[in-house]
C-alpha cells in the first residue's frame, strides 16, 4: 500500500477516534472519496491500535492508578483505581460480545456504506447535541455508579454501526448520566482500550495465520502514524473542554451526514455505494 495512503488513513483514524464524529466512519469514506482501493477492516484496526497507545500513554495516571489499585485489592483494600478498573470492564463486556457476533457473521463488512454513514453521522450527531445542551452537569467521573457504567456500555454497542462514533456515542450517554465533559471524554477514551486491544488482538491473529508479510508491514507503519497524530488530538480535544461544548463537532457532524446523503441520492450512482467494503 502507499505510504500516502497509509499517512491518510493514520491522520484521519488519528484525528477523529477521540472527537465525537466517527473515525471508522471517515476511514471508510476515504476510499470511496479519493477513489483508492478499500484499505480492509486489517489495516482499519491497526489505526486504531496506534491510537490505543496514544490513550496509554496520556493517561498514563489513570493507567498507574488502575494498577496500583489491582495490586491492593488482594489485600482487601478498596480504592479508586480498581473501582475505575471494575467499571470499565463492565462498560466493555457488551460491546465484546455483540462485536464477536457482528464479525463472525461478517455483518461489519456488510456496514461499510456512504448511505449508512451518512445517516449515522446526522442522527447521532443531533442526539449529541441534545444530550450535551438540555441534560445537567451534576457528576465526575469518581461518583460513576455501576448502572451507569453498564448503560454507557450498552450504548458503545451502537457504535459498531459505521458513522456512530464510538466516543461519540459513549460521550453522549454519559452526558444524558450528567456527568461532566471532560469525565465523559476521560472514560470514553479510557473505555477504548479493551475494546481496541481485543480488536487488535483477533486482527493480529488473523494476519499471523495469513503471513503475509506487505500487510504486516503496511499494518505497524499505520499504527506508528496514528499513535503520534493521536497524542496530539486527544491533548486538543481535553483542552478544548475546558472551556467549550461539543456544538462544533455537532455542526460538523450535521453537515458531513447531509453531504453525503445528498450525493448518495443525487449525485453518485447507488449501485456500488450499497456494499462500499465488499
């Protein structure tokens, strides 16, 4: 594969995992946009475990803490670290399970359309909107109940539908939950990391049984790409809620999902849009 694909496919995957508009989303409209062959789901989640690595190291306290917290728990001693660590496994089951049904079943690949994306990008968009305008401030991330880890969760399920936004969906209940929007993105982007590495890790396999050796290389050059592009994003996206909301991702989320709907319908011949990665 070209190394510009490649870089393409890193910056994008890079810059949008931690914004709420759809990085799976975008990584499939880049084919369809630039006219290059589909880059398929291998190289999709090795752009996602260069970002996996960028979530590692910039939160690399709640990395510690989780730890930390496992290590004391034998001990009987109770701690936030492994509380944090408890919710995220239970926020993470859902999507492991209805994850490894949608791929054995090939339904991902059957996902990976411009009208599917187009809808998804809108309609999530607008309900992100909602959520972060009319529903409370009145949490942190600290005072997470286990119902409320489980909804999130429950939500993240969503975001197998290209064009939903993983972290875009995961924001959105946890700001329907109240909590703030830094914790909402705090554990949003905590929340992928067993999610990426399991997906990592079937793909992994999966190019080891192959052995092929191009794709395996395409593949960590990807990874690497992202991880630096990544770092960067998620320290822009967390000093942007500072002092900011999410309505600029809102706009451009409603704006991208009524462009692509409309070439869909007007202007591209829907034939080959129907099945876009098969």
């Amino acid at each position: 594969m070209p190394l510009l694909q490649l870089f393409v496919l890193a910056a994008v995957q890079g810059i949008t995992e931690f914004l709420p508009v759809s990085s799976s989303g975008h990584l499939v409209l880049v084919p369809a946009v630039t006219g290059w062959p589909d880059q398929t789901l291998i190289i999709d989640t090795a752009v996602h475990v260069g970002t996996l690595g960028a979530v590692l190291i910039y939160f690399w306290r709640d990395m510690g803490s989780m730890l930390s917290g496992l290590w004391r728990l034998p001990r009987g001693r109770e701690n936030p670290g492994a509380r944090l660590f408890g919710l995220l496994v239970l926020a993470t089951i859902p999507v492991v399970i209805v994850g490894g049904l949608v791929s054995y079943f090939g339904v991902d690949e059957a996902l990976r359309s411009v009208q599917v994306i187009g809808w998804t990008t809108l309609g999530f968009g607008i309900v992100l909107f909602l959520a972060d305008r009319f529903f409370m401030t009145i949490r942190r991330l600290e005072q997470m109940p286990v119902s409320g880890a489980i909804a999130i969760g429950l939500a993240q399920v969503l975001a197998l539908v290209p064009g939903t936004s993983r972290s875009g969906i995961t924001m959105t209940a946890a700001r329907v939950l109240g909590f703030e929007r830094r914790d909402a993105a705090r554990f949003s982007m905590l929340m992928s990391i067993p999610a990426i590495a399991a997906a990592g890790v079937l793909k992994g396999v999966e190019l080891y049984r192959e052995g092929n050796a191009q794709m395996t290389g395409d593949a960590v050059i990807a990874a690497m790409l992202s991880f630096g592009i990544a770092i960067v994003s998620i320290a822009a996206l967390m000093a942007w809620l500072r002092r900011a909301n999410f309505t600029p991702f809102v706009v451009y989320r409603i704006g991208l999902g009524v462009g692509l709907l409309v070439w869909v319908y007007f202007f591209r011949d829907p034939a080959p849009v129907a099945l876009l990665g098969g």
